[in-house]
C-alpha cells in the first residue's frame, strides 16, 4: 500500500499522513499536524500547535516517534506560554517509552508556573514518571514508579512537594495506587501528607463492586493562616485555634452513600481585627453529622464566655440527598446567654450596643417549610451612635413561635420616651406580617439638626408585594435647626428626566399604601420651633399624608406662629404663614406675609412681602398699609422711612442702605462658614440703626452664653463693641464700649402669639 497524501482539512488546521506498508508488513510513514489556530477545530481551546513524526518497522510491533511544539494554548482556567519536546514508543513486548516535554510559564487557577517538564522513561514492566515545576506561587517536585498490563496499572507514588501560595504539602512516606480497570477495582493505600504539624490522611479510599470506601482525615491545620493569605473581604481573625475534621463512609453508586462527618475548632481566643478589635473566647465549636440508610442527623454547638451558649440539631429523612425537601425534619435550636456587647467593636459608629438574646425552639416541617415553635426573647437592650437619629435603650422584647407564624410584643426607649411594639409574622408560603409601633413622647436627635419629642400610634402592615402604613404621628415638641442642605438634596432641574428613578418611583408608590395623619403642636403651646435660611416660626397645624400612583399626597395645613424672617439684611415678622397642602406633598400653596416690625416703621407705616401661589411658582410682591408707590413701600421696608421724608436723610442715603441689605444677603452664608472656621458660632453680619446712624454689627458666639457684637458705622467712623452674657435663662447682663459706655440687664419673655397680636393692634 502507497498513500501519496493524505490530507484532511479544517479552517486553517490541517493533518498529513504518507507513507508506504510493504509486502513484508514493513511500515515508513509520516505524519504531520498544522494547527495555527486551535479554536476552528475546538472552539473551547485557543492557541496554536505542530506535531510531526514518523511511523516505522513492523505492522505488529510499530516504533512512533514525533515531536511537539505548542503556544500560547488556553483552556478555561489554563494558560501555557509553551510545550516543546520529544517521545518514542515501540510497541512491542517490552513496550519502551520514551517522553521528555518542557513547559513555559504554565498558569493554573490562578497559580503561576515559570518552568515545568515532565519525563517518561522505562518499558511497560517498570517505568517512571517525574514531574518538575517552579515559580513564585507554585512548586511541585513529584516521582512516580509503575508496571502496566494489559488490563491493569500497579504503581508506587515515591515522593511528593508541593508548595503553593496557601499551603505547603511533603509527602510522608511512599504509598501504593492499583488501578484495575478490568475488574473496577481501584485503591490507594494508606499515608499522610504533612504541613508543619498539621496532616493531611488518607487511611482508606478504594472503589471495588461499585462501591466507594474513605477514611480522610485533617489535624490541626491553622485555618486562621489559610484564611489571612486567602486576602478574603472580611476583617482579620487572629488566633492559635487549630482545625480538625474526619470524614469516613461507603457510597455505593447506586444507592445513597453512608458517611461521619465531623468538624472542629480547639478551644481558643478569637481576635477580630477591626477599628476596635473584638476579643472572644471560642470554647466549644463543632459540627457533627451522619448519614445512615435512613436518616441525616446534623449538630452544632459553639460555646463561648461572650456568645454564651449555641445549639443546633436537625434530622431528616436520607431521601434528602436526591433534593427532594419535601421530607419531613425534626430537631431544636437552643439559644443561652448570647451576649450582644462585645460585637460594639465591629460597629464603630455605635457608642452602645447590648442585649441579651436567649431562648429555645422546636423545628419541624420540612426544609422547604419549615415550622417553628417555642419562645425567643431579646432582653435589655440597647444601641446608641452618632449617626443614629434617635438613642434606643431598655428593649425588651419577647417572640412566641407557633409552627409557620410569631407573634411578638415588648417595650423599649426612645430617650425618655417610652413606647411599645408588638405584631405578629407569617413565613409560609410567604413571608407577611403587621407591625404596631405606640409611643409617647420619644426623643429623636438628628446630627443637631432636628431634635424632637414623637408620640407614635403606627400600624405596618407587609408582604411580598406590598407595605401598607397607617396611624398617626404627634409631634408636641421639636426643634429644627437648619444651615446647610444636605448633600445631594439639590434635585435637578425640571427639564432632566430620569427615566430609571421614574420607573423606581412609581414601582415603590405602587407597592407602598400610606394613609398617614401628621398632628404638629396639637396643643398650640409653640413648642415646635424652625429656624431655617434665616426664618424663625413656631409652627403647628395638621397634614393627612396618602399616596396613590401620582406620588406621596397630603391634605391639611402647617401655620407660620410667632415667626421672623431674618434675610437681606432685614429681620422681617410673618404677619400671616399659611402653608397649605391639597395635593401633591412637593406642591404646596402658599400664603405669607413678612413686615418690617412696626415699632421700626415710622409715619404709622406697614410694609413688607407677600408671597402666595404655588411654592414651584409664587407670586412675591411688595406691599404697604395705607398703598403707596412701589419705590416708597420698598424704602420704608428696607429702611423703615420713606424717601426724602427726613431732611437728614437723603435719597443716597436710602439707596445706600438698601443696596448694603441686599449684600448682606448675599454674604450671610460665607460669613457664617468663615466665623465656624475661626471657632465662633452662629455668626451673622446685620445692619442696626436707620438713616445716617446706621450701623454694620458683626455678633457671634465666643462660649456657651457668651456674645460678642462689633459694630461700625457705615457713614462715620464710629465702632461700639458689646458682650452680652447669660446668666439665667432668658435674664442676660450686656456690656457696651463706644462713644458712651452702658451696662445692661434684659429679661426676655413671650407669650402665645405676641408678635402677631401687637402686629394687629397696630394695624387697628
């Protein structure tokens, strides 16, 4: 027989065969593979490859030779730079073997080999195998010794290194493989592969009639170490506890396999590092399980002088093992003494974290549903941090489990505030519940910003696809003290559309049903107080908050009492603030009027802003009581005179002083950062005086009840210096430095609606 050529064909890969087989069975071919790109033959498989050879002697006995080159082959995790090297077989009674081949910068999940080789030597009676790699994450030094018939391999593995970036593994002692595939008979004989005093052994593992047989087993391995290397995102656990697990067992592959399985921490300290490390002492800590013809029994228990004391056991039908969770499962969960204080270290933004959890439950049902009944109860409570709006203290709460539902009622403490929280859940089929939240009087304090007493009568009620919220807030005290907005408060502008947020929105508005009554100061004792951008104000009144699919909606109206808006340079008095809500909560309407303080206006004069309408769109304009010209009613509320109504009091004059109102407006925020920068608080630049007596007043807080005011004269050069001082509430002593020199003594006190009752008596 002559082939000429034989060619086969696949995208740029190719293999030829040619060659000559005499009359006298002789052989004398070649052949020759080209495959320049891999992946058209094995999509799976990037690279390149070449291996060519020859194909000689007799038919019965045939003598193969080649040669390989491969680059840049990459196989899922694998990656070889490069496989170079050369092989013989002759197969003949002796069976001689032959393979040398060189690998270059092997990677394997995620380790890295510079330099590997492998080499064959021997006949099929005694042959051996050596396996060389190093590199900085990998080193592997393994022999292996074996004879080969025709239906079985018998082999020795003589030595074994293997140094990883996690783990470095000598072999203990030789031990044997038999592998006999014609009788499916398959075992390894017993040895250990030790890591400094930890090992790794393996007393049994053979597979003979269908059945699988082990007994493995690792000794005080340092698991802290492993995981420390692992660089894993979790905080850093610091410990001398040493791991221990066995596992022995059959598994004949027909039937479900039969197994021990223990697990195993020695009695240590736990350091876990974080910005406050937390010390624990780890008793007790083991997970036993066993698998038998008919049934799992698992346990866990962990033990610690912190933790207190954990109990777990749970039994089930072995059908389990085909993932049928419909079987039924018995068992308990035992809760003593778990101590929440020590866990404070892994918060830092908490200042106080405490309870106690204890408690104990029986489970039945199944995996896929499964019942619960007994009693949980956290008690004493507490948690408290800078970043929390409100300080909880003295919770005690009790859950009672009743098979697929808990119900569950306790106290707790807001502050001095008292209140009580009960509702009952139901995990199956699906989790739902209702929550009631009562209280009275609980303090919230949010970054200094808003500090306030609530009195709430809640009702939440969920499942899978819904949040409904009913009752009613009271709030008879607050005090909300705003300077900056927060960031990201600004919305953007009205002609962006963010069509992800919108389609947030209206999904959650779908999902939530809120039907809200909102009570502020229901009795009027103007003990709910704002002082925003420059506007004091009691306020109280009524809002009943819903939402359907249009957005969060209210009825109702929050009323402006006592108030004074200090801004432009003026400190103006809300003659009239009525906000009121019919629609959209973002929506309001408004209807507010601010005058210059009558007792400041001369000529019997009322003059101030009016803004109403829609708070998107209000109207403001300026007005006066008796109506004047524009000019003269905005003279007599930036200055409290009219234009050219004194002789000593000039048109520049008046001009002068509006326009330095204005800029005080403008100002007011950088000059209360820059005060705060230098230590001073509550820094504010105003005007005092009227005419060409007035005066620019820089007040700030140098202590607790300490003021400091520096004035000067804008059309002279006249400064005065003051400090005023608290000595009791509302009872203060002022000193003042100037061109004359006083001493002061102010009682200050008020009464429901005093500023707007003299507004109107003066307006009668």
């Amino acid at each position: 027989m002559n082939v000429e050529q034989l060619l086969l064909l696949n995208g740029d890969n190719k293999i030829e065969l040619a060659g000559t087989l005499d009359q006298q069975n002789q052989l004398n071919f070649s052949f020759n593979l080209e495959a320049p790109n891999i992946a058209q033959s094995v999509p799976e498989v990037t690279g390149s490859a070449m291996i060519n050879g020859q194909v000689n002697g007799a038919l019965a006995q045939p003598q193969v030779s080649y040669h390989i080159d491969v680059s840049q082959l990459n196989a899922a995790d694998l990656h070889i730079s490069q496989i170079a090297g050369d092989g013989e077989l002759l197969w003949d009674q002796v069976k001689p073997v032959a393979l040398d081949l060189t690998v270059g910068n092997l990677a394997i999940a995620g380790s890295q080999v510079d330099k590997a080789s492998l080499k064959i030597t021997g006949n099929a009676e005694e042959h051996q195998l050596v396996i060389l790699g190093s590199g900085e994450q990998l080193n592997v030094n393994l022999a292996l010794q074996g004879k080969l018939t025709a239906t079985a391999w018998q082999g020795k593995w003589l030595s074994g290194d293997i140094q990883t970036a996690y783990t470095n593994l000598s072999l203990n002692q030789p031990f044997d493989i038999s592998a006999d595939w014609q009788h499916q008979v398959y075992s390894i004989s017993a040895h250990c592969w030790q890591e400094d005093d930890s090992q790794l052994c393996i007393k049994q593992a053979n597979f003979e009639q269908n059945v699988a047989q082990w007994d493995v087993s690792l000794t005080d391995f340092e698991w802290a170490t492993l995981l420390d290397k692992l660089e894993l995102d979790m905080p850093a656990i610091d410990t001398d506890s040493l791991f221990t697990m066995r596992t022995k067992g059959s598994w004949n592959i027909e039937q479900a396999p039969l197994a021990d399985v223990s697990l195993s921490l020695s009695p240590s300290t736990w350091l876990i590092e974080s910005n406050q490390n937390l010390s624990l002492d780890i008793r007790a800590f083991e997970i036993k399980g066993k698998v038998t013809d008919n049934s799992i029994v698992g346990d866990v228990n962990l033990q610690g002088a912190e933790i207190g004391d954990i109990g777990v056991n749970i039994q089930t039908d072995s059908a389990l093992l085909t993932r049928d969770l419909s079987h039924p499962i018995t068992g308990n969960l035992r809760l003593s003494g778990i101590d929440l204080a020590p866990f404070k270290a892994l918060l830092p933004e908490l200042d106080i974290l405490q309870g106690v959890i204890k408690g104990q439950t029986e489970i039945s049902g199944t995996l896929a549903k499964p019942l619960l009944n007994g009693e949980l109860a956290l008690q004493n409570a507490a948690v408290k941090g800078e970043a929390l709006p409100v300080s909880l203290s003295e919770v005690n709460q009790t859950i009672r489990m009743k098979g697929d539902n808990a119900d569950f009622n306790g106290s707790y403490k807001f502050g001095k505030g008292e209140g009580e929280l009960s509702g009952e859940v139901r995990w199956l089929p699906d989790l739902v519940g209702k929550v009631n939240i009562k209280g009275e009087s609980l303090e919230v304090n949010y970054q200094d910003m808003i500090k306030a007493r609530v009195s709430p009568d809640i009702t939440l009620a969920f499942a899978p696809a819904s949040v409904d919220v009913q009752g009613e807030v009271v709030v008879p005290y607050a005090r909300v003290k705003i300077r900056d907005l927060p960031a990201g408060s600004v919305s953007p502008s009205g002609d962006v559309i963010l069509v992800e947020q919108e389609q947030a929105e209206a999904t959650a508005q779908q999902n939530l049903k809120l039907k809200l009554l909102l009570k502020i100061d229901p009795q009027k004792r103007n003990e709910v107080k704002l002082d925003a951008y420059g506007l004091t104000s009691d306020l109280t009144g009524e809002l009943r908050i819903r939402n359907d699919a249009k957005g969060m909606l209210a009825n109702g109206e929050v009323n402006l009492v006592n108030g004074r808006y200090r801004g432009n340079g003026q400190n103006l008095m809300i003659r009239e603030g009525d906000i009121s809500f019919n629609g959209t909560l973002d929506r309001p309407y408004l209807n507010i009027e601010a005058i210059r303080d009558p007792t400041l206006t001369e000529d019997g004069v009322i003059s101030g802003l009016r803004v109403q309408g829609a708070a998107s769109k209000p109207t403001v304009e300026i007005f006066s009581e008796p109506e004047m010209e524009q000019q003269q009613a905005l003279s007599y509320m930036l200055t409290g005179r009219g234009i050219g109504e004194s002789s000593d009091d000039s048109q520049e004059t008046v001009i002068t002083n509006a326009l330095l109102s204005i800029g005080l407006g403008q100002s007011e925020n950088l000059v209360s950062k820059v005060g705060n920068k230098l230590g001073f608080e509550d820094v504010a630049l105003d005007t005092s005086g009227q005419g060409d007596e007035t005066q620019l007043s820089l007040t700030g807080t140098i202590a607790p009840g300490l003021q400091l005011r520096y004035g000067i004269g804008v059309f002279d050069s006249v400064s005065e210096v003051a400090i005023r001082y608290e000595l009791l509430p509302k009872l203060y002593v002022e000193a003042v430095s100037g061109l004359n020199y006083a001493l002061d003594f102010y009682y200050q006190f008020s009464f429901e609606g005093s500023q707007n009752k003299k507004v109107l008596e003066n307006e009668n």
